[in-house]
C-alpha cells in the first residue's frame, strides 16, 4: 500500500514539474537548437537542445553516445571476468559463473560495436517504407 501512495505521489510531482514544459518550447528556428529568428535562447523559454534535424540524426547521435558510454563497461565487464576466472580456483561452479560473465560481456561488445551498424540498418529500413 506505501508503494503505492509513493508512486502516485511521484507520479503527481512529476507531471506538475514536467508537464507545462512543452508549452514554453521554442521552434522553428534557424538552425537546429536556436529559438524562431536566431540568437541565443531567451530567458524562460526551452530551445531544442537536440541541434538534429531528424529522426536519423539522433539515431546516429544516441549510437554515438551508446559507444561512448558501453566500450569502457566492456573493458571493465571484461576484467570482471577475468577477476572471477582467477578466484575460481578450481572450482567448476565459480568457473562456469566466469564463462558466463565473459559469454555475456562479449555479446554485450559486439551489440555495442554493431549500434553504428544496427542505427544505419534501422535507418535505411525506415526510408524504404
């Protein structure tokens, strides 16, 4: 029942602060992320802060930001597992939990090598349509 009251609560605060945003949004500006005749963002108003004019700029542009963040979890996902291959000591349930965190922590580099790859894919498919 406290979960509750906390979520509606959480709820009701975040719709209050966040919910007239978009009223005060500037746009159709110039250039991307510059309010309506250029310059700088005036006081009291939101401006895009995006600077992307479509949909597959962002895309390329959260691609971007995934590799940024996910190649460095990867180095240290990778001395995780290798951490837990040299504690195992002979242990064939701590090496098998090894081998899965190293299975994993490489599917998780070649999905995250591959987002440039799988954003283009994505991108190129929804021209088509």
């Amino acid at each position: 029942k406290r979960i509750f009251l906390y979520s509606f609560v959480f709820f009701l605060l975040t719709i209050f602060f966040l919910g007239p945003a978009h009223l005060y949004a500037v746009t159709g500006g110039t250039a991307p992320g510059q309010p309506v005749g250029g310059g700088e963002c005036p006081p009291g108003r939101l401006c895009n802060p995006i600077a992307a004019n479509s949909f597959a700029d962002i895309m390329v542009r959260v691609a971007r930001i995934v590799v940024m963040i996910g190649l460095p979890l990867v180095v240290i996902m990778l001395i995780y597992a290798g951490s837990l291959y040299v504690f195992a000591r002979g242990n064939p349930e701590s090496i098998k939990k090894a081998h899965q965190a190293f299975f994993w922590t490489v599917i998780g580099a070649l999905l995250i090598v591959g987002a440039q790859a799988i954003s283009l894919a994505i991108q190129n498919f929804a021209r088509q349509l």
